[in-house]
C-alpha cells in the first residue's frame, strides 16, 4: 500500500512539473493552433470523421506541419519531441439514486486522466494515458499503443500494444454519456473473454471504395496484473475481423466476428476450455449534422464455462444477446452549444447474472470546448441489483 501511495505521489509530482512547462492545455490543439472542434462534435471526447482521420493518421494534419515540432539535434535518425505534448482529463459528478429509500453522493472527482501522444517519426505514432484517479483508485495504463502507418504508402496502419477490442465499432472512452455500452464489457460466468482492453496486434486497412477492413489478434483475457512476466493466462489466443462500408456521407454498415478459446480454473483446480465466438453488425447513420444514430448488435456463444470461482458444476452452450442504440441530437452541428442523448442498453443471456437493460437520457452544455457541464438520468433493469433509477450532474474538463 505504501509502495502504490509512494508511487502516485511520484507520477503526481512529475506530471505537474511536465503541464506547468506544457503550458496545459489539450496536447493536439496546443500542438497544431486549432479549436477543439476540428476534431471533436459537439464536446470532446467524442470524434467527428475529420478527427477519426486525424487519429488513423497517426495524430499527424496532412495538410499542416507543426512548427519545430522536433528538437534539431544533427541527427537524422533522432525524432526527439521539443515539448512534450499532455493533457489532462478530470470528471465529477453528483449522484442521487432513487432506490434504496433515496441515497446521494458526491463523486468528484470521478476520473483524472493523463493523456499523451504525438509523432515519434513520420509514419511512427504512439498514444496513451494514465488513470491518476478512476472511483477513487489508480486505475494505471490503459490505452497504450505504438503505430505505424501508411505502409507500403497506402492506408495500412499497424498498431501494437492495450487498446479496447471495441474500438474499430464504436470507442467506449470517446462515448459523451457516464452510462456504458454495456455490451462490450457483458460478464459471462468466469470468463474472462469481453470486448474491453486487452493486449495484440491491430492492423487496418481503408480502401478508396470506402471499404475499411480490421484484423486483431489478442491474449484474450483482458489487462489483469502479471507477477510471471506473462500477461496470457494460457496459450490461447483470440482473433478478431471487422469489415465496414461507406455508403455515401449518411451511412455506414459494418459486420464484426470475434473467435477465441480459454482456460478456466475454478478454486478446486479443475480445468475446462471455454470457445467463444461473437459476431454481429453495426451502423452509424447520419441523416444531418443535427441527427446521429450509432446501433450495435452483438451474439455471443459460449461452449461451456464456470458460474463462479466456487461452482463444481459447468454451464453449457450459453447464449447471449446485447445491442445499444445511441441517438444524438446536436443543433446547430458542430457549433452546438448543447446536446441531447438517448441511449439504450440491452443485455440479454442464458448465463441471467448478465441480464442487464437500461434507458438513459442526458444533456449537456459547453461551458468552453474544453469544459462542459452534463446531467443524466437512467432507468436501470440490472439482474443483480434489481430495478433502479439513477440521476449524475456533473462536469467533463480537458486542459
């Protein structure tokens, strides 16, 4: 417990040194003298396509250079950054849940992220960030990737290292609601397979037809600590496609299928292999700058696994069924001073502990583009905790 205070206190003390000479303010904007808005719609972190192109290009304007971006150091092998580029992340909230006879909570702040990420050479990128605080622990690393892209010189991107398994359909930590997708992160007994963070390899594909094409390969069992120097709990590994097509400047359809194979072990020692194959679509349909709809629809089987760690007994053949739909109302499109959100959650399985359905309503207001104030309510269907409605007011900052 020292050992981790002792350390925070030491990431706390070298951060703050690194913002106050960054001058802190979010890194791509200081970087390239741009709004926000280039970027993100209507409120960070959430991305318009013009910031998707941004990130694919490994962080990099292609039709802008960033002034003495690298130190001149006589060295053309040498990518050395002139200032380091970070950005800092911080949320807060007030709760109120009308279950349980009324309970409210002050929840500020909730999260504090360190975000960093830049070119290290012309086609060699890398991105990540530190959970300082995340509910009141330290959360560590978990997007934290190198890239290289444009191989061959055409829209071949390689990216190695943590990142979310999610991420080609839609980004759980881009997302403007305090509600999860839920789907991605759906707990079938002991397994240890979602589509949440892991460890692999990513490579992407985009073709001029509009055609993008995804092909991961991952541990499969998430980011849990290591004390062996392996991060893979057996030799499985998990493979993963994802095929998605433009269809004019309103649509996109995508088609998304995960395979894999793991171990369990249960507090007896006993051993059994859990397959597990997910597939579904998704589309993104953008009718005006005003409307967007983002749908996902995901099944998932599962061959045999463990209720719980103390369970003797395997269930077999386990189904599920999960979807989200996300319905965002901006104004005035990107100059939107405020925003609406509906979104809804469905989980659905034979394994009941992960049934799980909610109705989510939320708003929010920039204060600046980097500051904006939120209120949320959700009616929650949880099979663990039973029915209950919850309602957030809070802020989201980045600086």
């Amino acid at each position: 417990m020292k050992r981790k205070l002792l350390f925070t206190l030491l990431m706390c003390i070298t951060f703050g040194f690194i913002a106050e000479k960054s001058s802190a303010i979010p890194a791509f904007a200081r970087k390239y003298r741009l709004s926000c808005k280039t970027c993100h719609t209507p409120a960070m972190p959430k991305l318009k396509p013009y910031g998707d192109t941004f990130a694919g290009n490994g962080f990099k304007l292609s039709d802008a250079e960033a002034p003495r971006y690298f130190v001149p150091a006589g060295d053309d092998k040498l990518s050395l950054i002139r200032d380091f580029p970070l950005a800092v992340r911080m949320d807060g909230f007030l709760r109120y849940d009308f279950g349980n006879g009324g309970r409210s909570d002050f929840q500020s702040p909730y999260i504090i992220k360190l975000l960093s990420g830049g070119q290290l050479s012309e086609n060699l990128s890398y991105y990540f960030y530190f959970f300082m605080d995340e509910r009141g622990e330290v959360a560590g690393v978990e997007d934290a990737f190198l890239m290289y892209n444009n191989i061959f010189n055409i829209d071949l991107d390689i990216y190695l290292g943590q990142y979310q398994v999610s991420d080609p359909m839609f980004k759980r930590e881009l997302r403007l609601t305090l509600e999860d997708y839920h789907l991605y992160g759906a707990q079938i007994g002991i397994s240890d397979i979602n589509m949440k963070y892991d460890k692999g390899v990513m490579v992407t594909l985009g073709l001029k037809t509009g055609t993008t094409i995804v092909m991961e390969v991952v541990n499969g069992n998430g980011i849990p600590e290591t004390h062996e120097l392996w991060y893979d709990k057996d030799k499985y590994k998990s493979y993963v496609g994802r095929i998605s097509q433009d269809i004019g400047d309103l649509l996109r359809l995508g088609a998304f299928a995960y395979t894999g194979s793991e171990k369990q072990l249960n507090n007896f020692d006993d051993e059994i292999t859990n397959d597990v194959f997910v597939w579904g679509p998704d589309l993104t349909l953008s009718v005006t700058e005003m409307f967007e709809l983002n749908a996902q629809y995901l099944k998932r089987m599962d061959s045999k696994v463990f209720p719980h760690e103390n369970s003797l007994n395997t269930f077999s053949d386990i189904e599920t069924n999960a979807m989200l739909a996300e319905l965002l109302f901006m104004p005035k499109g990107d100059d939107s001073n405020w925003y609406l959100i509906g979104l809804f959650n469905d989980v659905q399985s034979d394994y009941d502990q992960a049934d799980y359905r909610s109705y989510t309503f939320h708003v929010g207001y920039l204060m600046r583009r980097n500051v904006r104030l939120a209120a949320e309510y959700s009616l929650v269907d949880d099979y663990n905790l039973g029915n209950y409605n919850k309602l957030n007011l809070g802020f989201v900052a980045a600086f």
